[in-house]
C-alpha cells in the first residue's frame, strides 16, 4: 500500500516538474521550484529506499515468527505428551488394608 502511494506521489512529482517546465509560476522562481521538486524527489527516494528495507525486515521477522510457531507447537506436543506419561506412571497411593484384600482376592 505504501509502495502504491509513493508511486502515485512520483508520478504527481513528475506532473509538477512538466508543469512548470510548460507554465512557470508567478509567486516563485522557477529555480527555486526547481530545487524544492529536487528535493522532493529525493526524499521520496529516500522513503523508497526505506520502504524497501522496512520490507526486508518485515519478511525475516515474518519467517522468524513462523519457526516460533512451528517450534512452540512441537515444544506443545512434547508437554503435553510428557505430562501424560507422568500422569501414567504415578504410583496409585493404596493403603495397606487395600493390598491385603486385593491379595486374598486373587488367592
């Protein structure tokens, strides 16, 4: 969307530079108007310039983002496995009592 806008403002820049290129203009001179286009057209080649590497940045952050996701879900996946085991593994607390009659039973 950006990279749209200072495509649209380049393109009125260039309409500017034709503009007075053909008419002139009364309230200033046409080299002061030269100069203020000029510089105009670098600072919008400098908001390019940083357009381009706010993009750059973004994508790495992007593909940063994803491996987090990818590795907090297997880190997830793991958890939850490993809380199960613990869960399985638990030694059940039985009283004494209890294992007596569950061994009369089976005898």
């Amino acid at each position: 969307e950006i990279e749209n806008q200072l495509a649209t403002k380049s393109k009125t820049l260039d309409e500017l530079k034709q503009s007075l290129a053909l008419n002139g203009s009364a309230e200033q001179t046409p080299e002061a108007l030269s100069l203020r286009i000029a510089e105009l057209c670098e600072m919008v080649d400098s908001i390019v310039s940083q357009v381009a590497q706010l993009k750059t940045s973004m994508q790495s952050i992007l593909e940063q983002w994803r491996v987090y996701d990818e590795v907090y879900a297997e880190v997830s996946l793991m958890t939850t496995r490993y809380l199960y085991c613990i869960d399985q593994c638990k030694r059940s607390v039985v009283s004494l009592e209890a294992l007596e009659n569950q061994v009369k039973t089976l005898q």
